[in-house]
C-alpha cells in the first residue's frame, strides 16, 4: 500500500511504500549487483597492476642488479691488473736486475710494499735454482720454491695463478679471523739482468680475503640490494666466494655461458627463484683466469614493493567496497519511491531544490527498475570519480618512482665522476668553468664553489698559454676533439706537465656551447723523455767517439752511415761517402774479392765472422781492419741494412804474424791425447788440443768460440764453478775441483780439472782436463757397498744413522718431528729352514720391496741383518700422520708370498715406534728404545705394533 503523508517540516514530500518481498526489494539487489562488479573490477586492476609493478620493479631491479654486477667485476679486474702491474714495476727494479737478490734492502723494501696493501700475505724473491733469497717477514728465506707452479711460470714470463690453498705458508702465518683456510692468487714475474737472461723471479701471494674488501667498496651500505649475495666463479663455473658456498649449487648453467644481464633463476633443488646477474671479470693481465661475479637477490626482497603495494591496495579497496555499499544502500532506499513522488522529486530537483528526500521501504518491479536506472546513474558518476582519483593516485605514484630513480642515476654517475682520478672540467665558451670535479680540486687545491664562473686560465703555466689557446681555436664541428700537453701550476706552487683531451659541443648553427676537459698527470713521462733525450745524445757522442769506426751498408754494400772515427779513416766527408760509395771502394784487390764473397753470404745468414784486410784512405794512409757485422730485416726478413764495426788491428796484425811461427811450435806440443787442454776467455774456448775433443766427443775444431757452459751438466755446475774457480785463479792460486760434466751427447762425465791463469791482462785462462770416469765409477761401486745392504739393496746401519741425524736437524729447524720404526719377522726361521737359504733370501728381499712400497718418497727402509728391518718415517707434525703407513706396512707384510719354487708362504712382522725428540735425540738410543718396543709387541701377542708411551 501507498500512503503519503507531509513531512513533519512540511517543505518535503515523503511518501512510505510497504515492502512486500525482502529478497525482491530494489535496495538489495543494487546493493549486491554494484558490489559484485566493484569487486570484479578491483581484483582485475589489482591483478593487472600486480603484473605491472611485479615487472617494472623486476625490470629495474635487474638492471641495477647489474650495474652493481659490473662494477665489482671492473674493480675485481682492475684490483688483478693492479697487482700484476705492480710485481711487473718490482721485477724491473734496477737492484733486482744487477744486484744480489738478498741484499740487505730488498726485504725491508718488501715489508714496506706489504704494509701499503695488506692483502700481500706474502712477497719474495727467488733466484733461478729456486731458492728464496729474500721474502717479507723472512718466511720462507732459503727453502726452495723450484716445484711450485708460480717459480716455472714467472720464470717464462708475467705469470697469474688462480685460487688454491696454502701450502708452504699455511704453518708460518696466523689464521684468519673468520677461520677459513688460507686460499692465495699467485702473482710471479721474471727478474731479468742487462743480458736479458733470467737471474731469478718475484713472486706474491694475494689473500682471497681481499676480494670481501672490493664487494664491500662497491655495495656499499645501500637498502636496495638487501638480502644480495655476491660469489666469486672461477674458470670452471666453480663457486670462489664465500668460502660458506664452496662446494655448494653452482649457479644455472645457461645465465653464466649467455651473460644475460639479469634473470630470474632457482640455485640448486631450492624451490627459492633469485634474481639473478653474472658478468666475466676482465683483468687486461697475461693470463685470463675467467672469473665471473654471479649477485644474486631473492626474489621476494626485490619485489617487496610490489607485496605492499598489493597489501595496500586490497586494504583500501576493501574500505571503498564497505563505503560504496553502504552509498548504494542509502541511495536505492531513497530512490524506491512512487513515481508520483519520483516525478515530483525530480521536478523539484531540475527546479533547483536540492533538499528533496523520500523513503523506500519497497518497491513495485517497474519501480524497482526506475530506481535502477537512477542508481546505476550516481553510481557510474561516483565511480568514476573514486577511478579518476585511483588513476590520478597510480600516476603520482609512478611519477614519484621514476623521480627517485632519476635522482639515485645522477647521484650514481655523479658520484662516478667525483671518484675520477683523472681531473674533468666543463667551460663554456670564454672559458669560464661551469663545473670541476674533485680532482680538480685536489690537484690545484681549490674549492669548486670558488672557482664556478671563473677562468681556468691562472692554472696554466703563462708561458703555454698562447700554445693552449692555439690549440682550442681549432675546435669546430667538423673537428670537436683536441688533445694539448701544457704545463700547470698545482696547489703547491710546483710546475707539473699534464695531457687534456678537449670536446667541444655546437649548436644547430655551429656555435660552440661548452668544452668538457679531461685530464691527467703526465709529469713522470716527461721527465722520462727528458732523460731518454739526455741518454740518446750520450749514446750519439758514445757511437761518433768511440775507439772504432761504425757503419751501416745498404744492400749493395754502399755506406748509409757512418761515425766520426770511420770519417777519418777514410779522409772523407760524408757528403762524398754516403749513398755512393762503399768499403771495397778503399780496399785493395785482395780485400775487394774477400769482403765482396764475405758480403753476399751474410745477407743470407745473417751474421758473419770477423774478415781482416787492408783499409787504404783517400790520402793513401794504410791500415789493418777487422770488419764484423750484423744484419737488419723486416717482418718478411727481407734484408734492410748491415751493422758493422770496423777495429784498427794494425799493431795486431804485425804482433800475431810473429806470433804465429811460436803458437805451431806450442801447439805440437800440447797436442797429447792424454790430457785435454782448453784456453777460455770470458768463458768462452779459444784454444783446444785434440784430447779435449777426444774425451768430450767433439769433431774437429767445433769446440772453438764455443761457451763454456755446453761442456757442464746444468747451470748451477757451471755457476758453481765460475764463483769458485775465478777467484782463485785471478788471485795467482792453483785451482782443481773433482766434477761432472757432460759429453756432446748429453753423457755425463768425471773430469779432475786443474786451471791457471794464463793472460791476466786479457782474462785468458788455461785449463787441463782429465777423464775420471772409471776410477769414479769403482769410488761410486765401493761406497755403495759401504752403505747399503747387500742383498736387499737398502741402507745399512751407518746409512741409516747418516740419514736419522739429516732428517732430524730438518724436524728442528721446522718444527716438526720423526718416528722411528724397529720391526723383525714372525715366522722366518722356519720359513728359512725348510725351503732353504735361497728362499728366505728371496722371502728378505720381498719383504724390503713391500715395505719400501709402503712408505713415502722422503722416508727411509733400511736393513740391520737377519730379518730386522727399520722404518724412518720423517717429517710429520703429529702422530695421527704416520699411522696410515704403518697400517699400510703390517698388511703388505702378512700378504703371502709366492716362491720361486711355487710354494706359497707367508710371514708377519712386529713394530715397535719410538719418537723423536720425546724420546730421544741421538740415533743409537732411539734404535735402542724401538728395539724394546719390539718386544713389547711380540709380548703383547706377535703380529702386533706398539708405541712407547
């Protein structure tokens, strides 16, 4: 029913309506339908902006993971290249490459290069036998590094070792604080004298710790990449850093081969996704160890706005749903009236009444749809509006994203560019700066607010100034980059040479807008080329006044150069000699037939020897020349010009024509075949007998110019002979010496040598050698009887004692200690008895293999008599180290043995262990004590071992 009534105000029509049905009525079903669709819409935008935010924030995410990614690999690469450089600078230290290399200096000096990067655990110098001459700390000073990788790689040239563990060092330095294991980058690099040979090689070790020092410097403290993991891959996709992760999940295969800049990935059988960037680490060193830096952020961390934004989004959205039901409730009650009322209300509402209401407490069907109609109306008007605000809400929120971004980008490149340490200005036309890094700064030791809108003019020195503005004037579209070396006064008041590469930028019009100048220091290389000039003029004065004429021909054998001393020989000018005439042009017949033949056979090979003949200048002075020379090619090895030297051997020449009547007569004499006869100079032959030839297995002459070295073993005999012979022969003393030398096949030889000096004046020194061999061989066959058993072949008791007192002097000097092991056999005897003496001789010598077998490289079997046998078992740094070989030795022992009959019998031994120095320091009474301890075992049971307490 209908009722309507005036309101109680009377300035409003009401009109009450009768709900007939409640689950018909008009206000509900609105209030439902618009709920319903608010949240079809709000789970839609929300699962839309989800994807969005989830892929913008990975998007951005990824490529700072990337950036950073990069940045710890330039600084990984550059920190390998920096060190490798700086072992390079060592290794050309002019102390190093002449000098002893254990002078008094050098390890100071390493201790200081040490204290400045404290990641160097260890420095040293070894010379080319191997042998560590001197070395930070002293450690490791006189051991010898001839097996490690580092020494043969540094000796071939800049050598780069990837991570391992410590091995000689691990006992001499302190552990490290987070208790991982030492793990050094070896840095080698060969020590090189005047002569080019190598004399040695410096070499580094660099803690892995000091990759943490170069990820911290590059995250640095910042909240975005929270929760990020760097590792450290090395060539082998194997996991470097954290030490934690070694041995752990490699990261996916196909991220560290493509390279991709980032990637969402899962790391082992962990269902955990990461985002994920690796880039290879680029080190410009001789050697590439391939290294990659993997970051890695968990993928819930980076997209931890997306989460709250989600979070915030369902929490304001639910609030508008209760408030936009609440609205459609109130309306649709409002609008379910009469259409009498409606009509009215309407009219009223056009007329400009706004304070027209009416209730609905139900409604007809046709109302039902009216009222429909005009909800659905202010609903679409009000959702709209809360869309409008929604959108204008997303966008300000995007913008202020993209605002932060931009600000952290400049403060990033910003900061790139205040950490240069190469100087950058910007200036404009008239050259008034407009900005200036802090290198800048530094080095002119100005403020950057101070110097803003000034001329940069008062750093120039006045003097280039005109050469500066020359320069910059030259600058134009076409050319907007120049590069001017000027001097500069720096904050001290010190003149200083610097190199500025100037880019210009134009206008459309091709007026010149700015310039950005770079530049960097480059006082040292000027002053280098200052004294390369200086030592090139010394060098000139050295070539034009030296005691003999220099010259180079062309391939006709015609002079293109020539220095003073060759002028004058010749009586020339040069203007008369150059490019027109050659040396058979002053030479006689004789001389012209032997230089032409002499000529054309060393641009073929090379090299000539010396060829003497007479020099006659244009004035007809006459002189005796010996002319020698090399030749220059190009990269194809065609022939270019010659180097020669021409010495004045007239007074020579008529020296050793009467010279030569008395070396005939010498050399009759000494050409025995008994002794060898050798003179040398500088340790080059100059004369031999026929013996020498003879007991060396030379042809004829082919010792002659020959270096001294080809007759020795290895260089350290030939060393060691030098630094003891020399001496002594150049003092007026006899000098004798028993050594090993080698034949022309490489078969080496005993020769009992005797040298004197013979020319002092000229270093000429004679030497005679005889052949020792076979009375060496029987000393060797009567030594070996001495000091070894003769049955088994192992060392005696006097063998073993001589060998006890050298390995225990070596546990003192490292700390270290010794086991010595006293053993005999159960059931010899009658093993021996019944099979006969050849068979228990076989069963001995058996049993002397297997032990042998059993024990390392480094220790010592020996044989005392009978069936006794002792074990040196040295160095060890604890018990526990041993007993594996001792276990090793009782099971090889009782395994049966087959003889040469084809019986099959089989024994078993007792140990007794004694230690040193625990229970002793001398060899007789450790023998002693392990003796006893011997029978302890066999009390204890047989075929036992037993450690003295």
């Amino acid at each position: 029913m209908v009722k309507p009534r005036e309101s109680d105000s009377g300035t409003a029509l009401q009109l009450k309506i009768e709900p007939r049905f409640w689950y018909g009525s008009f206000w509900l079903q609105l209030s439902l339908i618009f709920g319903a669709l608010y949240l079809v819409v709000l789970g839609l935008g929300g699962l839309y902006m989800a994807k969005f935010l989830t892929e913008r924030i990975t998007q951005t995410q990824g490529e700072a993971l990337h950036q950073q990614t990069q940045a710890i690999a330039n600084a990984l690469g550059e920190s390998l290249h920096e060190r490798d450089r700086e072992i390079a600078m060592l290794a050309r230290l002019p102390g190093l490459q002449s000098g002893p290399l254990g002078a008094d200096w050098v390890e100071p000096y390493l201790n200081e290069i040490q204290r400045t990067f404290p990641n160097y655990s260890w420095i040293g110098v070894a010379d080319v036998q191997g042998r560590v001459q001197a070395a930070t700390s002293g450690l490791l000073t006189g051991a010898s590094v001839r097996q490690r990788p580092w020494f043969s790689g540094g000796q071939q040239g800049p050598y780069l070792g990837d991570a391992h563990q410590a091995v000689m060092l691990e006992r001499l330095l302190p552990p490290q604080d987070n208790a991982e294991p030492l793990r050094f980058l070896d840095f080698a690099s060969p020590l090189r004298g005047s002569d080019g040979r190598v004399r040695g090689v410096i070499a580094a070790h660099v803690t892995l710790s000091w990759i943490n020092e170069v990820i911290r410097s590059s995250l640095g403290g910042t909240e975005q990449f929270r929760g990020s993991e760097v590792f450290i891959l090395d060539g082998r996709g194997e996991i470097l850093h954290p030490y934690s992760a070694v041995g752990a999940a490699l990261a996916p295969f196909a991220l560290i081969v493509d390279e991709h800049p980032y990637a969402v990935t899962q790391w082992g059988a962990s269902d955990q996704q990461y985002l994920t960037s690796a880039l290879r680490v680029r080190s410009r060193t001789e050697t590439d160890l391939g290294w990659r830096v993997v970051l890695r952020q968990p993928l819930s961390m980076a997209l931890a706005p997306v989460a709250e934004a989600r979070q915030r989004l369902l929490l304001g959205g639910s609030a508008l749903l209760l408030m936009v039901m609440a609205l459609v409730y109130a309306l649709a009650r409002r609008f379910s009236r009469p259409l009498e009322v409606l009509a009215e209300a309407a009219q009223r509402i056009e007329a400009g009444d706004e304070d027209v209401r009416w209730d609905m407490h139900g409604a007809s069907a046709e109302l039902q749809r009216l009222s429909q109609s005009l909800r659905g109306m202010t609903s679409r008007l009000i959702e709209r509006g809360r869309e409008l605000q929604q959108a204008n809400a997303n966008l300000e929120h995007r913008i202020a994203e993209r605002t932060q971004q931009l600000y952290l980008s400049e403060q990033h490149y910003r900061s790139i560019l205040e950490d240069q340490t190469e100087i950058i200005c910007r200036h404009t036309h008239d050259h008034r700066l407009t900005y200036v890094n802090q290198a800048y700064c530094r080095l002119f030791g100005v403020e950057s607010e101070a110097v803003l809108n000034t001329r940069w003019s008062p750093v120039v020195l006045p003097e280039d100034l005109p050469q500066v503005h020359a320069a910059l004037s030259r600058l134009s579209p076409d050319c907007p980059i120049v590069t001017i070396e000027n001097r500069i006064v720096d904050a001290h008041g010190a003149v200083r040479w610097g190199q500025f590469n100037n880019r210009a930028t134009f206008d459309e019009q091709g007026q010149l807008i700015e310039i950005l100048t770079v530049g960097r220091d480059i006082t040292p290389q000027k002053l280098l080329e200052q004294e390369l000039s200086t030592t090139a003029e010394r060098l000139q004065d050295l070539y034009d006044n030296a005691p003999c004429g220099y010259c180079s021909l062309d391939e006709k054998g015609r002079f293109i150069s020539l220095n003073k001393v060759a002028l004058s020989w010749l009586d020339c000018s040069a203007e008369q000699v150059l490019h027109r005439m050659g040396p058979m042009d002053f030479f006689p017949e004789e001389g012209k037939s032997k230089f032409s033949h002499h000529y054309e056979r060393f641009k073929i090979e090379d090299h000539s020897r010396a060829i003497e003949c007479d020099l006659i200048s244009a004035r007809g002075v006459k002189r005796r020349v010996s002319v020698l020379s090399t030749a220059l090619r190009d990269e194809q090895g065609h022939f270019l010009m010659s180097r020669s030297v021409m010495h004045d051997i007239t007074e020579l020449y008529g020296v050793r024509t009467q010279m030569r009547a008395l070396v005939h007569e010498q050399k009759a004499m000494l050409d025995n075949d008994l002794v060898g006869i050798a003179k040398f100079k500088d340790r080059r032959l100059i004369w031999k007998n026929k013996a020498l030839e003879r007991i060396f297995g030379y042809g004829p002459d082919e010792l002659l110019d020959q270096p001294a070295r080809c007759l020795y073993l290895d260089d350290a005999s030939y060393d060691e002979v030098g630094r003891e012979a020399y001496p002594l022969i150049r003092s007026g003393v006899h000098f004798r010496k028993q050594i090993q030398m080698a034949r022309k096949n490489g078969d080496p030889i005993w020769i009992d040598m005797n040298s004197l000096q013979f020319s002092e004046a000229q270093g000429v020194s004679l030497w005679l050698m005889q052949d020792i061999s076979e009375m060496k061989q029987y000393q060797q066959q009567v030594e070996h009887i001495a000091f070894h058993d003769p049955l088994t072949g192992l060392p005696n008791r006097l063998l073993l004692s001589d060998r006890m007192r050298q390995a225990f002097a070596l546990d003192d000097r490292m700390g270290g200690m010794g086991v010595v092991c006293y053993l005999d056999l159960d059931g010899f005897k009658p093993i021996n008895d019944t099979h006969g003496h050849g068979a228990g001789d076989f069963l001995l010598k058996e049993v002397a293999r297997r032990l042998q077998a059993s024990v390392r490289a480094n220790d010592t079997v020996a044989r005392l008599g009978g069936d006794e046998f002792v074990m040196l078992i040295t160095p060890i740094m604890n018990l526990a180290e041993c007993e594996p070989i001792l276990r090793r030795a009782l099971a090889s022992v009782r395994e049966p043995i087959r003889l040469p009959s084809g019986d099959m019998v089989q024994v078993s031994t007792s140990m007794g262990v004694v230690l040193y120095p625990k229970h002793g320091r001398q060899p007789s009474q450790l023998l002693a004590l392990a003796d006893a301890a011997m029978y302890e075992a066999k009390n204890s049971g047989g075929q036992g071992l037993y450690i003295s307490p």
